[in-house]
C-alpha cells in the first residue's frame, strides 16, 4: 500500500473515532425551573425558598435595567469543597453540649439536606491559638521523636472529627497545618512569637508531620494534605513561625517533599503559604520558579486578613496568582471575622464579609474555601492568649443554646449547593450593587448566587443565552438560584 493511501485511511480511521465519541452534555435552559432560595437581612429569611420561575425568552436588556450574564459553555475550575476548621476549641464547646444539640450542630454543617453540607475539613497539627493551651504530641527535646503520641487529641478533637465525617457520609477532604515546631527546634526557644525552625532540625521537623499525618490515619481519619507552616510571615502572641519564601521553598524541595514520597505518604498534597493574600504573589513566584520545590506542590492558601493594614481585601492578587500558575490550584484555608463582640452575634455586615469574599475568590480561580472555628463558645472562645474571634455558630455553655449568626448562612448559600466536582462557569453582573458567581453541578443543574450589597430591592434578569427570567432580592441579601 501507498504511504499516501495508508496517511488517508489513518486520517478516516481517527475521524470515525472521534464523531463516535461522546459529546459533553450541553446545558440548556429548556423546560427548566428555577428554585430560589433568599437570606435577607431585617427578616425571617434563611436560606429559605422564596420562589419557583421558568425561563422565558430573552433579548437584549436594556441600561436601565440590572443583569446577571450566565455562560455554561466557557467553564472553569473544578471546584473540591467548602468547609471549616476543627480546632481544640471547637471540639472542647462541642464536648459540653447535650446529646441533642450536638446533634443539632453536626448535622447543621455536614448534612446536606439538614444543614449546609460541609465537605471540606481543616485542623492543626499540634497546639494553635484556639485551644486551652500550648501542648505538644512528644516531650521537649525529643529529636528522634520517640516519645511522639497524639493520645491528647482523643480527649476532644478526634472523637468529633469522626462524628463529622460520619454525618458528611463517611468522607471529608481533611487537610492539615502546623501553626510551630516545638521550642527546641526554633531560633527562639518558644513555640510562641515566631522564630525560625532551625537548620539542623529540618529533618526532624519533616519527619514529625510523617508521624501526625500515619498516627491520624490509624484512627481512620484519611488526611489529604498539608500546608508547611500557617501564617509562615505573621510573628504573633500565640504559636507562630516565620519562614521566608525562600527558607519555605528548601525546606520542601530537601526536607517535607521528599520524606513524604520517601515514607509511601508522595500522595499527600503540600500547600505553600497558607496566609494572607497581599503577598501571595511573591510567595508563588519564588517557589513555583523552582521545578525541584514546585514538583511537590499541589498549589497554594491563602487567608482573608491582609485588611490588618486599613487596606481593601486584595482579591485580584489570587487571580494574578492563578494567571501567572495556571496548573498549580488555590485553596482558602482560613478566614473569621476578629474581635469577638457578643452584642454583634447577629451583625449583618460580617456574614456580607462571607459573601463578597467567597464569590470574590471563587471567580478568581479558587477551587475550595475554608472557614475557620466551626464552633466557639459565648466569649469567642477558649483561646489561650485571648484573641477571641466570631464563628459561623456559638454555644452558650451556660444555656447550653446554639447561635446561629448570618455568617453561617452565607457560607451555606454557597455549601449546600454547589457539590463536589461541580465547574465553574462564566458569570457576570451589569451594576455594582450585585455580585454574582456560578457553578455546574455535575447532575446538570446550575448554582448562581447572587448577592445585593446595597440598602434597596432589586430587580434583576438572570439571562442564560436566548433565555432569560426576572428575579427580586431583598437589600442586603444573598440568594442562590438552582436550575
């Protein structure tokens, strides 16, 4: 045979193969109907079903009018999760509530027709600011890490952690961070106010989060990652330690990396940063330069607090980051509003926080996002050095009563309907009082939230190519539209 008839019959042969192939299911708005669901501040509504529309023909809008623009076609991150933080806080309030009530509370977060369907799970390595108090899992001085025993976590953390992942259905993406080596490792001798992880004890250091991460897996409790350090610039009152750019991208490529690949743990993903979004971009750009330091890491957290300064939240930093790293994934790992404040409990502005920082990030590239304390008691605590924050829910330990702020239901406009592996999709508003972001769920439906930051009610169109329907919300509410 000819090589030009044979190039021929190759060419028909491919062609076959591919019409054969399965096409992606196009979304359409056909015979499709819109269930949406409104929280709304000076009301009853919480996450409350407010509407049933259809679609119906679209054309174009007009400048008087406001608009969210939905396009399925250009899709986007695969998103992994939303959740939040176990600590020892959370887990010793849990431990005073009544059998119903920590009932009440599980299934408020990881039931996803009950609650708010949590699927994302974060907790600490070691002691952080949010437990009673500082603790380590071996005894000082312990290099070889004979002594290494997690048997203080059994107490309180690891029984609720199980119950979590029991009422989530027996899985929850669980992920990992040191908040400091123990004082014998560090330049300052104190787990606290910083200080650097000494050289000499990287090895050790690399080995300790080996032992962590197999000792939880014995107790059936499957970790999917870890950061290297959280908050790795911030020298604060409580657990902290400070690692440069440069000290974290060795520590990884000679150190964390290769000892999880070498203990059969390769697996286990590395989150770089793990802190602030201001200087997220310089953290990225030194670590994921290096291909030796960059070929053990999964992708990058970051934190909400960069407002510290009296500056705006930088959300376009995460989407400079994700242009300039496009195969390297971007994980919230922490966000709660500071200074605790009970007369606040039910301030509207700090559950808007949520809204404006979640659709912010998720149109930025952001794959998943974590809040932090899931539970805390009425002073925003226990926290060992007083930084007393808000949670999505309190517990009055004196009342034994769950409060539930509006924090709690933002983040559940979010969680309860956008599922595991769902895509994102191109959405856009036309006036600024509205912000808006959308996913696919991979059983075809769609998710849009919307959110009014504004003091008014508004009218808006959701329009979907020729396709459009005519929605209110309430001033200063979130709703989320299915279809």
């Amino acid at each position: 045979m000819k090589k030009n008839s044979l190039k021929v019959l190759c060419l028909l042969f491919a062609a076959t193969a591919f019409a054969q192939q399965p096409k992606a299911k196009e979304f359409r708005t056909n015979g499709k109907k819109i269930t949406v669901y409104t929280t709304a501040e000076n009301s009853k509504l919480r996450l409350t079903t407010t509407d049933h529309l259809t679609f119906s023909e679209s054309k174009q809008p007009l400048e008087t009018e406001t608009s969210v623009f939905v396009q399925p076609s250009k899709k986007f991150q695969t998103f992994m999760g939303i959740g939040g933080a176990i600590t020892d806080a959370s887990a010793e309030i849990f431990a005073k509530l009544s059998k119903e009530k920590q009932t009440e509370f599980l299934n408020a977060y990881y039931d996803q027709q009950k609650g708010i369907g949590y699927s994302l799970l974060r907790t600490t390595i070691q002691s952080s600011d949010f437990s009673s108090g500082s603790y380590s899992y071996i005894e000082e001085g312990d290099k070889d890490l004979k002594t290494f025993s997690i048997d203080h976590d059994r107490q309180y953390r690891i029984p609720l952690l199980k119950r979590a992942i029991q009422t989530a259905g027996g899985k929850l993406t669980t992920y990992v961070a040191p908040w400091s080596p123990n004082a014998f490792m560090k330049s300052n001798k104190n787990v606290l106010k910083g200080g650097t992880l000494l050289p000499e004890y990287y090895q050790t250091w690399a080995n300790f989060y080996v032992k962590f991460i197999k000792a939880y897996e014995k107790e059936g409790i499957p970790i999917w990652g870890t950061s290297t350090q959280n908050e790795p610039m911030a020298v604060q009152t409580w657990e902290s330690c400070i690692y440069t750019a440069e000290a974290e991208r060795d520590f990884i490529k000679n150190f964390l990396g290769p000892t999880l690949k070498k203990e059969n743990l390769g697996d286990k993903k590395i989150i770089v940063w793990d802190h602030n979004r201001d200087l997220m971009n310089y953290r990225a750009n030194v670590i994921y330069s290096d291909p030796e330091a960059s070929k053990y890491v999964w992708g990058m957290g970051f934190h909400w607090y960069e407002n510290w300064s009296g500056g705006a939240s930088m959300f376009d930093n995460v989407g400079k980051v994700n242009e300039a790293y496009p195969n390297k994934k971007l994980l919230f790992t922490e966000g709660c509003v500071e200074k605790f404040d009970a007369a606040k409990y039910q301030y509207w502005p700090n559950g808007e926080r949520y809204g404006i920082s979640m659709i912010n990030d998720f149109n930025n590239g952001t794959v998943g996002w974590t809040d932090w304390n899931i539970l805390l008691d009425q002073n925003g605590g226990p926290n060992h050095v007083g930084n007393f924050c808000f949670a999505p829910i309190h517990a009055d330990t004196t009342t034994g009563e769950l409060i539930y702020t509006p924090s709690y239901y933002y983040i559940g406009h979010f969680s309860k309907f956008i599922r595991l592996n769902a895509v994102r999709v191109s959405t856009a508003v036309s006036r600024s009082a509205l912000l808006s972001t959308s996913f696919l769920n991979t059983d075809g439906t769609m998710a849009t939230v919307v959110m009014n930051q504004s003091g008014n009610e508004l009218t808006y169109n959701l329009i979907i190519g020729a396709a459009k329907t005519v929605v209110k919300i309430p001033a200063h509410a979130i709703q989320t539209l299915v279809y």
